[in-house]
C-alpha cells in the first residue's frame, strides 16, 4: 500500500520505517486521536467533522501532501460506505419494520407471558439479544425501555435486576454480532470471512452476556436498589394498532440473515469448492447483502401486511427507517477515512514493525488499542473501526478462524467502560433516572464485564482454535 511520507512518495518502493520515521508516526497517531477527542469532548462537534478534522491533522504531522491526505480519507470514506452502507441501511429498514408493525413488542409480550420471577432476568436478555439483531443500540434501548420500566413496575423489581440484563443484550450484539456496522466494518477491514466470525461471534456472546447480564444484575441491584421511575411510560408502538404479527412469524423473520449467513458459512466449510453449484448458491443468499434483503423483502410480508399495513404506510415506515442513519452513515464513513489515512501513513505497518519484537499476542493487542480509543472518543463503532485500520496488517499471516477472532478482539475493546463522553451513557442515564454515580457502577461496570470476558474469551479461543 502507498505510504504517504515525502521521502516514501518519492521512491518506486517504499522503504523500510527507521526509528525516526516510528517516532514521527507514532507522534502523528497522538495528535490525530488527540485532535478527535477533543472536538468531541471538548467543543461538542459531531463525530463526522471530528474525524474528517483528525484525519488531515494525522496526514499534516506524518508529513504527507495534505492532497495525498484528503485522497486517502475520500477513498476510505467511500470504501466503507459502499461496503457496509447498504447493509446498514438495510437493518435500518427491518428494525422499523419491526418496531412499527408490533413484531417486537409480539416478541416481548410472548416471551414474558411466559416467564416469571427468577426467570425474568433471562427472559430480559433473550429478548434484547433476539430485537438487538437487526436494531441498532440506541433504536434499541429507546424500543426496551418501555418494556423493562413496565416489567419493573408490575413485578415489583429492582429496575437493576431487569435493566441490566436488556442492556447486556443489546451491547453484546452492538459490539460482536454482525450485520451490526461496528463488527461489519472491522469484517471488512481485516476481510475476515463473516460467516465464520458470526459463529464464533455467537460462541463468545453466549457466555457474556450471561455474566454481564442475569449474573451480574444481581450484584448491580445491590449496589443501585432504584425503582422504576414514576414517570409515564413512553408509548409502544403496538398500542396504536388493531393487529400485530405472530411471534413465529416475526422471530424467523429477524432471524433469517443470521440463518443464511450461518449456512452459507457452514457450506463453505463442507463443500470448500468455488465450483460446486451449492456452494456458489448460498454464496449469494448467504453474502450479508442478499441475507438482509431477503429478510426486509419477507418482512414486508410477514411485519406489515398482518399489522393490517397499506403499501404506503409500508413505504413511510422503509423511508422513516432510513432518516435516522444518515449520521450513522457519515460517521462510519469518516472513520473509515481516517482508517484509510493511518494505513497509507504506514501506522498499520509500523504497528506489525514494531509488535514483531513484542510478546504480546496480536489478539491483545488489538484488544488494548480499541481499549484506548474506544475510552478517548467514547464511541464504539468509532473505537471498532480505527482500530481495526491499525491492526488489519497483522491479519496478513492469520488463519481465517484467527481473522474472525482478531475481529471479536477489536469488537469487545470497543465496549470497554462506557463513560460521560459516551451518548449512550447518557441515554440509560436519564431513561433510568439515575445519576452519574450510579450510572458508572451500573452500565459502566457492565461495559468493562463485557469488554474483559469477551475479550478473555476470544484468547482462549485462540488458544482451542
């Protein structure tokens, strides 16, 4: 890959990194996450603008051409929107799908109706794991809370013993599973094979979210016994209707994409030739594009038509769905700009450079830097993605299991100790009327738990696989 440096520009080859040029990188590396964090933290800009600003600062200080620069974000920016726009904006879809029809609300009533006292907290995590897959975190949290300050209320809980567990599950699917963007672009960058990765994905969610979510309430609830608030509960949407999809219905919809990218995972493995038609068919249903489509395309049918929905009220909830992404869609992109810039800076190859001479297993240490990134900007996906342009080029030698793996490290590292430069903090902050205290010994202490078991897991994984 071209390197940006005045002295690399000018050779046909680049050459080896000197300790010097190290030491400007590593310099240049600082002062672009410093730059970021502060815009963010600091002066409140928006993520995207931070990003784009940190960039060029990174490009200037590594003594690249600033033309050189904006032409390594422009090209990353669009490579990552147009690998994983399309999929995000597909998800989008399905999740309002889901959410205006009554199918997630369908799923919750059905799995609570069937569960009561100690099983409440686990019937919490399975119903935020199964609505978490196709919604993103904050769609999510906004689309629960009804749901866990209800169950709370009615059950006489402590909010702890039931909101911990939700947002366990939420997370733990935010962080890990694709077609979440975060996991996608990591995916993309480290061109792990996604169906293995969703395997081992689920293999490391499974345990964590069990410690994170029932296990650990209990010790939440001790530490936070706060009530529901009495604040009136937020409408759900399903109230509005007359009708709401079957629970079957709506739960083999969510699941479809998952099902086909399993399956087209598992094809692989057994058939392993491009040339077998088998193989190639679930190639194309099972490729995460043709997975969500099919499971839009199907839930149009199976979400909408049975909550008694007209075409057009189909076509406002697909067109509702996709207003809200545009940030997303902007933020993901511009970290991937700034992904593309540390790589074409030499970052990536100064990291394998220098990590050579370490002992440090590659897994750690791409769990330490979306650590520290994800601790500095206070966001996940942005903590997945430039983590993921920094570590990509250890990935040239691994297996394709320990691809999928160095995608999970990066995944958990960017959950660690959400904090007061976190949106989402925030967000379960003021839905649980807490205060900043027991916000931090609550979903902070819960982050980190994800973050370190999913994490210890993956090395362990490492160690079997």
């Amino acid at each position: 890959m071209t390197r940006l440096s005045v002295e690399m520009l000018a050779a046909d080859a680049p050459p080896p990194i000197t300790s010097a040029g190290h030491a400007q990188l590593g310099i240049a590396v600082l002062a672009g996450i410093a730059v970021i964090v502060l815009l963010i933290t600091k002066f409140k800009l928006h993520a995207f603008l931070s990003l784009t600003i940190g960039s060029l600062v990174l490009g200037a200080v590594a003594g690249a051409p600033l033309d050189k620069a904006i032409t390594s974000f422009t090209t990353g920016l669009g490579s990552t929107v147009a690998g994983v726009g399309v999929l995000i904006a597909l998800g989008a879809i399905l999740g309002k799908l889901l959410a205006d029809s009554g199918g997630a609300d369908q799923v919750v009533d059905t799995i609570l109706a069937k569960a009561g006292g100690r099983a409440m907290p686990w019937a919490m995590v399975l119903i935020a794991s199964v609505i978490g897959l196709p919604l993103f975190f904050e769609v999510g949290i906004v689309l629960l809370i009804p749901v866990v300050l209800m169950v709370a209320k009615r059950g006489n809980y402590s909010l702890m013993r039931i909101g911990i567990p939700a947002l366990a599950g939420l997370s733990v699917m935010h962080g890990l599973i694709p077609p979440h963007p975060g996991p996608l672009v990591a995916i993309d960058a480290v061109k792990a094979n996604l169906g293995v990765t969703l395997a081992l994905g689920i293999l490391v969610a499974v345990p964590t979210v069990i410690i994170a979510g029932p296990l650990f309430s209990k010790v939440a609830a001790r530490w936070v016994d706060v009530p529901a608030p009495d604040r009136m509960l937020p409408q759900r949407p399903s109230e509005e209707l007359q009708r709401r999809p079957g629970f079957g219905a709506t739960l083999a919809t969510v699941l479809l994409p998952v099902v086909l990218m399993l399956a087209k995972a598992l094809v692989d493995i057994v058939v392993d030739d491009p040339a077998n038609l088998t193989q190639r068919v679930f190639d194309v249903i099972g490729s995460p594009l043709i997975a969500l489509l099919a499971a839009v395309i199907v839930g149009i049918f199976t979400l909408g038509r049975p909550a008694g929905f007209s075409k057009e009220r189909i076509t406002s909830s697909v067109e509702k769905g996709l207003m809200p992404i545009a940030g997303i869609l902007l933020i993901v992109g511009a970290g991937g700009g700034f992904k593309q810039t540390l790589i074409d800076c030499g970052v990536g190859q100064m990291i394998l450079d220098i990590s050579k001479d370490w002992s440090i297993p590659a897994l750690l240490l791409a769990w330490l830097i979306a650590v520290v990134i994800r601790l500095a900007t206070g966001s996940a996906t942005v903590a997945t993605v430039s983590a993921a342009g920094l570590v990509a080029p250890l990935a040239a030698d691994m297996s394709t299991t320990h691809a999928a793996l160095l995608v999970l490290a990066v995944g958990a590292g960017s959950l660690f100790f959400s904090h007061v430069n976190d949106a989402g903090f925030w967000l379960v902050k003021e839905y649980f009327g807490l205060n900043v205290g027991q916000t931090i010994k609550t979903w902070s202490v819960m982050e980190t738990i994800i973050s370190v078991v999913a994490g210890g897991l993956v090395l362990l994984l490492s160690l079997i696989i």
